[in-house]
C-alpha cells in the first residue's frame, strides 16, 4: 500500500479585498519577493524538455488572486465599460450549481458555489484585466509565467508545493491517471467551486493546482533558453504568438498539474478547462 504524505503548512497570509460590487469582492494575496529555480530537474517524473534548462529567477514583490477569478467575479467585470473588446457576461460551460454529491464536509463550507470562469481566450483575460485597472485605478494584469511558478512553488521543489505525490482529495484532476506512486482517484468530470479542497499553499494561495488551467502574460517558447531572469513577461515581436498556460485543469492528467508544467495556447482559444487569476503590482513600500 502506498503512504501518501502531503506536506501542509500553516502560514499568515497578507492580502486585502477589492470591492467589486455590494456583494462580490476580490481577494488578492501578497507574495513576497524572492529568488527561486525555474523549470524541472531532469530527473522529475514525466517532465517535459520546455521546462529545461532550469534557472535562477528573482521575483519582485506582487499581489495575486488568492483564487481563480470566479463566475461572480467575471459577471460583474464583464458588465462594466469595455476597453478594447466586448466580453460575454456568461461565457462559461459549467453554469450550475455542481451536484450535491461532493462530499457533505466541502459542502458545508460554502454558503453559495462559485465555480472558476473558463472559456476565455486570453484576449479575454486581458480586457478583464483592462477593465479592472480602468475602473479601480490601479494596476492589474495576467501573471507574467515566472511569477506564477513562483507563487506556485511557494518556496517549494517538489513537482506539485504539497511534495511528490498528488491525489484528487486535494486537486480536481482527472484521476483516472496517476502520476509515480500516487493512486487512482476521482474523476469529477466537471469544476468545482474555488477553494473547495480547504488547502492552500504556503502563500496562501488555492486551486495552484487542477480546477482551470490559468493564462499568463507570456509569449510561448519551447525551452528556456535566454528567458528573463528578472520576473518580467517574456515576449516576442510577434503580436498574436501562442501564450502560456499553466496549472493543469480538471479534464487533464495529474503530470499537467505540475508547478514546472507548461504549454502554450493560440491567444483566441477558449475551453471549459482554461480560466484565470490577476495580478496586482505591489507598491514599492511594503509594511
């Protein structure tokens, strides 16, 4: 039998509430600056050659979602003045309320579901992005590729910031795969409502792994060679190059979940497995 040990931690986490609309808010994360290898070691499971060479990166200080943005959030945004495009109000594939058979204890957790948004291409995930700073003056934007890594690790160096192994008691991945010695698990078929497995990584942060894979702000490339090393986007003179996905999703395989995972997408591609989380600059003077 396989002992399955996931690491959990508990930690303070600093993050304030932009208010969207009477009754739905944003909560953003502070992540502390810091240095962190990028990529996969060569001897990690199921790792893929774009994930090499790894490399060193330092992260400025900066705010993200401490979920993916949600149904709710989408709607509101999406109802405020455009900026460069139009955005459907209710794009999403998974508009239910997700069944009562998830387990009595996660239900009981949340007073209402609020499920990720996805089918949103990245277009999408800009303007939303555009809409945000335009109407509460400050400045937001998709994660660039590094600093997601980063807040996904967590000052981790394991495949997944809970350590080897992975199980769908605390990731909605398709389990009907395994990866190493993790064990079959559910296969939920469907999202489910953020922060539904109650666990957060070490920032604070929740669904880093499985639910909705998550736009970033980069440029797709099939390895790392000569990528910034400053936390900045990397991204090419060409406008509408393939952008990077990471995350993994409920649809995919537990090896898609990995912190190093990534692939790259045409910016106009939308699925019921692909949404997003924001980002917010921090101020130069942290207290």
């Amino acid at each position: 039998m396989v002992k399955l040990i996931i690491r959990k931690e508990q930690r303070q986490a600093q993050y304030y509430t932009e208010v969207l609309s009477e009754n739905v808010g944003l909560e953003m994360t502070l992540i502390p600056g810091g240095t962190f290898l990028m990529g996969s070691p060569e001897d990690e499971l199921e790792r893929n050659n774009n994930e090499s060479p790894q490399h060193r990166v330092t992260v400025p200080s900066f705010f993200l979602g401490r979920y993916p943005i949600t149904q709710a959030q989408w709607r509101v945004v999406a109802g405020w003045e455009p900026v460069e495009r139009k955005l459907d109000l209710e794009p999403f594939y998974f508009k239910e309320d997700p069944p009562k058979k998830l387990d009595e204890f996660n239900l009981k957790a949340f007073s209402r579901w609020d499920r990720p948004v996805e089918r949103v291409s990245w277009y999408d995930a800009k303007e939303f992005c555009a809409r945000l700073s335009q109407r509460t003056k400050k400045e937001y934007r998709l994660p660039t590729e590094a600093e997601w890594e980063y807040a996904c690790r967590a000052g981790t160096t394991t495949p997944f910031n809970f350590g080897k192994i992975i199980t769908t008691d605390y990731v909605n991945y398709n389990g009907n795969y395994t990866y190493g010695e993790s064990p079959k698990g559910e296969y939920r078929g469907q999202t489910t409502p953020v922060g539904y497995f109650q666990v957060a990584n070490a920032f604070g942060l929740y669904d880093m792994h499985g639910n909705v894979f998550e736009w970033c702000e980069d440029d797709y490339y099939d390895s790392y060679e000569n990528a910034p090393t400053n936390g900045s986007a990397w991204l090419s003179k060409y406008k509408n190059n393939t952008k990077i996905r990471r995350g993994g999703s409920w649809r995919y395989y537990p090896l898609n979940c990995r912190c190093a995972y990534r692939y790259g997408f045409n910016p106009d591609f939308k699925s019921a497995y692909i949404g997003l989380r924001v980002v917010r600059v921090a101020p130069r003077i942290i207290p």
